[in-house]
C-alpha cells in the first residue's frame, strides 16, 4: 500500500511538478469566493482583552479609592491620637487638677470615639476588600472563559485542527516575521483523494472518521512549530514556518511513510488511503492569497494527472 502525492519524489528528495490543462481547468471550476486576498484582522484576544476592559476599569477604580481610604483613616487616626496625647501626656507631666478633671470627663468619651471610629473604618475597608477581591475574581473567570472561547474559535471540533479564522491570523503573523527576519515559510495543501465515493460506499460517518485519521497522521508527522489547517471539507492546509522547500518535502515524504503505515494496519476493509498534495513557498512582497492559491493549483495538478476515476481505486 503506498501513498501518491504530487510529483513523483526522487533519489535526492526533490520533486518534479506535475502540471496539465486538466488541472486548470479544475481550478478554474472553483469558486471565486475561495481567492479573497487575506487581511490582517483584530484577532479575538484583541477583542477579549477590549471585552475585558470594563473590569480592570473597576479594579483600577477600586484600588485607587482603597488607597484615599487608607490615607484618610492614617489622617483620622494621627488626629485621634493627638488629641488624647493632648490630654493625658500633660496629666502625666504636671499633675494638674484641671487636667485630671478633663480626663474624667471626657477620655472615656475619647477613646470610645477613637475605637467607634476605627471600627467603621475596618468594616468599610473589609467591604471594599471584598469587592475589590470578586472584581478580581471575575476578571480572572472571564479570561479563562476567553482562553476557551478562543480555543472552540480556532478549532475545527470535528478533527481538533486549526480554522480558516486561525489561519488568516497565523499568516499574516507569519509572513510579516518572515519578511523582517528573512525566514523561510512555506504551505502545504492535501486533499482526500475520491472522498465523495468514499463517502457514497462507506457512509458519512465513516467519511468523518478517515478525516479525524488524517488529522491524527498530520500532527504526528509535522512539527510542533507546524500549524494543521482544516481548509475545507476534505481539505488541510498545513503552515509550515522557518521551512524552505526542500525542507517541506522531506515533511511530505515523513507523512507518505505514516499513511503507508497506516493502510497496512488500517481497520477498514476495502478502503485505501490516498492523498493529493501541493506546496508552496512564500516570497518577500507575494500576496498570502497567492501563496494558498499556488500550493491549490499543484495540488490538483497532482490529483488530475493521477487521474482517479475509478470507485474501486479507493
């Protein structure tokens, strides 16, 4: 069981590009829809973190008046402990009958007024605390909500491999990294050769489940550094960052041995995996748009001139 991928690989690991009429005339079938030119947009942690604003507003808010409220009651208590200063210190020094006459009449008064005064203040403190402690707290659940919204917002949950949305962000970062510090990146495009009989001859569900297969093939061969894209129904995109490519190639060549592997071992009778592929890599100055639509067109240009027509071939 062997896998055909775009081009026939050589000795030395290079490819030679398959090209055709047929293959143009596949591509010109596409929608126009699918050659949109990608823009850079405000990614959703952008928006979670504007999302997000409101509370650290209040926190802000919260600390910044627990602040004034410790600087009033230090003024309140420095006033406080002045006045029975006041009182007691020249009793203590002098002795005087006066003062010892003030003392009984108006320390108890004092320092019930000194400790009625650092009470209120203490619960007031605690309540501020309090709600400057569940600010804190939702500010903190709503992150977590927004790590996990992100995370549904970027996943296909069918295969758990990156969407469109994510790729769009991903490549306009990578490119423009790309294009400061001269890295390499380049795209790698498979589709699921006769999926549509596959499907008519073993159901949809079984459909899904070889599209799950693939996805587990690609994120074991690639590289954590990879990006695995489901681009369409039957399509991945896989970016493969700091990669020339000779580079991608050899990546190509890792899955064809694990989809060898797996028809060997695969657990559905009569059904052979089989993949189309094409690559491209990005120039300084090229439109992304052009990269994907570079790496689209070799990849049917491998799949027309394998030129799979038959049911039986799957």
């Amino acid at each position: 069981m062997t896998l055909h991928l775009c081009g026939q690989l050589d000795k030395d690991g290079s490819s030679t590009e398959i090209g055709s009429s047929t293959s143009v005339a596949m591509l010109a079938g596409r929608s126009a829809t699918e050659t949109n030119t990608i823009v850079e947009k405000p990614s959703l942690r952008r928006q979670q973190l504007d999302a997000g604003e409101p509370l650290r507003t209040q926190i802000a808010k919260i600390e910044s008046r627990d602040l004034h409220l410790w600087s009033i009651a230090a003024l309140i208590g420095v006033v406080l402990t002045a006045g029975f200063v006041g009182l007691v210190v020249p009793n203590l020094v002098w002795h005087s009958p006066l003062l010892v006459v003030a003392d009984i009449h108006y320390l108890p008064h004092l320092l019930l007024g000194f400790i009625g005064v650092i009470l209120i203040f203490n619960l007031y403190i605690f309540e501020e605390r309090r709600k400057l402690t569940w600010t804190r707290e939702e500010l903190i659940r709503q992150w977590l909500r927004g790590d996990a919204a992100e995370m549904l917002a970027l996943t296909d949950p069918m295969t758990a491999t990156y969407n469109r949305r994510f790729m769009e962000e991903a490549l306009v970062k990578e490119a423009s990294r790309a294009n400061r510090t001269g890295a390499h990146l380049s795209l790698l495009m498979i589709d699921v050769d006769n999926f549509r009989e596959l499907n008519s001859r073993f159901g949809h569900q079984r459909g899904d489940l070889i599209l799950v297969e693939i996805a587990k093939l690609l994120k074991s061969t690639m590289r954590g550094s990879d990006s695995i894209v489901r681009y369409g129904g039957d399509e991945f995109l896989v970016i493969l960052p700091d990669t020339d490519e000779r580079q991608a190639r050899l990546a190509v060549r890792r899955l064809a041995n694990a989809v060898d592997v797996w028809n060997a071992d695969s657990n559905v009778p009569g059904y052979r995996m089989r993949l189309s592929w094409g690559l491209a890599t990005y120039q300084r100055g090229m439109n992304l748009q052009q990269v994907i639509d570079l790496a689209d067109q070799r990849m049917y240009a491998d799949k027309s001139a394998k030129q799979i027509t038959s049911p039986e071939s799957t």
